[in-house]
C-alpha cells in the first residue's frame, strides 16, 4: 500500500506545522507493504557474550504493532584480544525472535570463538519455510547461546553482529 504523505508537508510551514507533518510520515511508514533492507550492529561484551544463554542480547528492535521482521542475514566477527573464550560443545550462537522462534543457522561457538585470532561467520537465515506463529508479531530479533551451558573466559574480546533484516506488515 503506497501512501503520499510526504504531499502533506508544506515546505513553507516552520514549527509546529513542519514537525507535525514530519510525525504523520513517520506513523505512517510502518503501513507500507514492506521495507527495507535495514541493518544493525551490535558490539557484544565479554560478559554479554558469556551469558547469552541466560540473557540473550537484542540486535533488531521490535517493529511496531501489526508488523514482523524478516530475517535477511547476519555476519558475526569475533575480535580476539589476549584471552578466548571457553566454549561448550553444543554452545551455538542463533538469531531469534524473542518468542523464541530460530529466524537464522546456528553458528559453533567451537573453532569461533575459542580461536586466538579474529575470525568471521556469515550467518544465513533458516533454509526451509519458517512456520513463523503469529505471536511473533511485534518482536525483536536477539542473539542466544542455545547451549546447555554459557562459554567463559574471554578477557576483552567482543563479538560483533550485524543483521540485515526487512519489515513487513501483517495485517493483523
């Protein structure tokens, strides 16, 4: 649904009447069909890093009532300094809903993130249909550690996550 908003702002008007309009374009942005591509990124601490199983980290906002993100892809970079991390073998790293639905791959922590160098993991979104419940309306997208456990150590290194994602509305 195209909507002509922008012909509501009178390039004359100053103050109130300028700022009043800016705010009917902004509302009315999350009634298009579908925007996009965005993108963010996410610095992720040491400690951060070593809790995201019990406390996952938000990468993309919520949208807005009656909208849901789309999951694009990812890319992780992890920035090793002079410690690495200690990783369980089933700790993987996944961007989800906050529902708890997988909107990406799982990523090993192992061979990533205890390494002594940097490294790089692209992070593609599920491969197959995603059956996305309609509870995932209106929810963010955060990074969890799916693992039974958290990694530790680390020292100062931080793990970056940028998401290219797309919003869509519902209709509902």
């Amino acid at each position: 649904m195209a909507l002509n908003v922008l012909s509501e702002i009178d390039i004359t008007s100053t103050g109130d009447d300028f700022y009043e309009a800016i705010e009917k374009c902004k509302a009315n942005w999350a009634l298009m069909d579908a925007t996009g591509p965005f993108s963010t990124t996410t610095t992720l601490t040491t400690a951060q890093v070593n809790a995201l199983r019990a406390t996952p980290i938000e990468v993309v906002a919520a949208p807005g009532a009656g909208l849901i993100l789309e999951y694009v892809s990812g890319i992780l970079s992890y920035n090793y300094t002079t410690t690495a991390f200690t990783v369980g073998g089933d700790e993987d790293f996944i961007i989800q809903y906050d529902g708890g639905t997988d909107a990406s791959v799982a990523i090993e922590s192992a061979g990533f993130c205890d390494q002594t160098n940097d490294e790089i993991r692209i992070i593609p979104p599920i491969a197959t249909a995603i059956n996305i419940p309609t509870t995932e309306v209106n929810k963010k997208f955060e990074i969890f550690n799916t693992g039974a456990g958290e990694t530790a150590d680390g020292g100062t290194s931080t793990i970056i996550v940028k998401v290219i994602y797309r919003v869509h509305a519902t209709g509902l």
